[in-house]
C-alpha cells in the first residue's frame, strides 16, 4: 500500500518459505566456496578482500591484512539516528533483524588505501536461505575509497539475498561502489 513499493512485486518472496537464520558454514561448504572463487578469479592476488558466505563473515577466506588504511571489524549495534531510516525500508528493517557477520569499514582522516577493496557474497547453494549482508562504510574527511561488492553463488539452488549497504561520508571524501550480481536465475536479490 506504499507508493514508494507499488510497482515492486514482492510477491514472489512473500509466497516461500525460507530460513532466515542460516548457520555458520561448515569445512565442505568452504571447500565448494573456495572453489568458487579459484574459478573466479576473486581474492586471489593479494588484494584487499572481505568473504561472506550465507551472511556469514568468513575470516579465513578472506585477506584483509592486505587492506592497508582502512579498518574493517564486526559491526557494533546501530545508534538511533542511524537505525531510523530502517523503519522507513521495510526490508531494511529485516536485514537488521536476521543481519550475521555484518561488517563495518572504515577510513581515517585522509586516508586512502591504494587497491579497491573486495567484498564477495558468496551462496552456499543450500535451498531456500535468506541471507541478510549488512555492510556499513565510513569515511571521515578527505578519505578516499573504492569498493567491489560481487554477490555470486556455489548452486542453483533458490534463494534470496536482501543486502543493506549504509554509507555516511564525510566532507572532502570520495567513495566509488561497484556492484556485480552474477546470481542463479532461480535466486532473489533485493539491495
């Protein structure tokens, strides 16, 4: 009943049924997702890069101590003002209710790091996960920055991934963010 959402069919989301709690992935699944990105060709060069698999923020896949001059942690509960504009974005709201693994980045006064820095979203490929990445970025003033957001799966199998980005910039800062969505047809994506 939102004019901001009467042309977007939710329907086809609403009408399944999914898990909204997937769990931390086990040793075979990184194996599949490790495969995953060899064939690829994501986080293996060195370059600074965040993996996520099912929500999940995976250390050991990941190189972020290539991430020089910025700082990339566990993402702490959002202060008021930032929570509110959730409550206007109903799907926001539910990233923030079933969010794991979200991850804050942040670069310092007049910072820039030299390589982009790769966030992979990967599926595991089990059926009928609801995967909620939560990713906050903050720039303080004159940083610089370059993201890669790539979201890809390990199966065929449906799903639905409802990714939520916040960005606050500061004077003076510079964020350039790509997306790449290389999906399964059989999945959702909502961002």
């Amino acid at each position: 009943r939102s004019e901001d959402w009467r042309y977007t069919d939710l329907k086809p989301i609403r009408d399944r049924e999914f898990e909204f709690a997937p769990p931390a992935p086990a040793a075979a699944t990184l194996g599949r997702v490790r495969a995953r990105l060899a064939e690829s060709g994501l986080c293996t060069s060195g370059e600074p890069c965040a993996v996520f698999v099912d929500g999940h923020h995976v250390s050991a896949l990941s190189a972020t101590a290539a991430a020089a001059g910025l700082a990339i942690e566990p993402l702490r509960p959002p202060a008021p003002a930032v929570a509110e504009p959730a409550r206007a974005h109903p799907l926001a709201a539910l990233n923030a209710a079933f969010a794991r693994g979200a991850v804050s980045i942040r670069v310092p006064e007049g910072g820039s790091p030299e390589a982009p820095l790769h966030l992979v979203f990967v599926g595991s490929g089990e059926p009928d996960l609801a995967v909620q990445p939560r990713i906050a970025i903050e720039l303080a003033p004159r940083a610089k920055l370059t993201v890669v957001m790539h979201f890809l799966d390990c199966g065929a199998d449906s799903g639905w991934t409802n990714a939520v980005t916040q960005i606050v910039q500061q004077p003076g800062s510079e964020l350039v963010l790509y997306r790449l969505q290389d999906h399964d047809a059989a999945q959702f994506h909502t961002s």
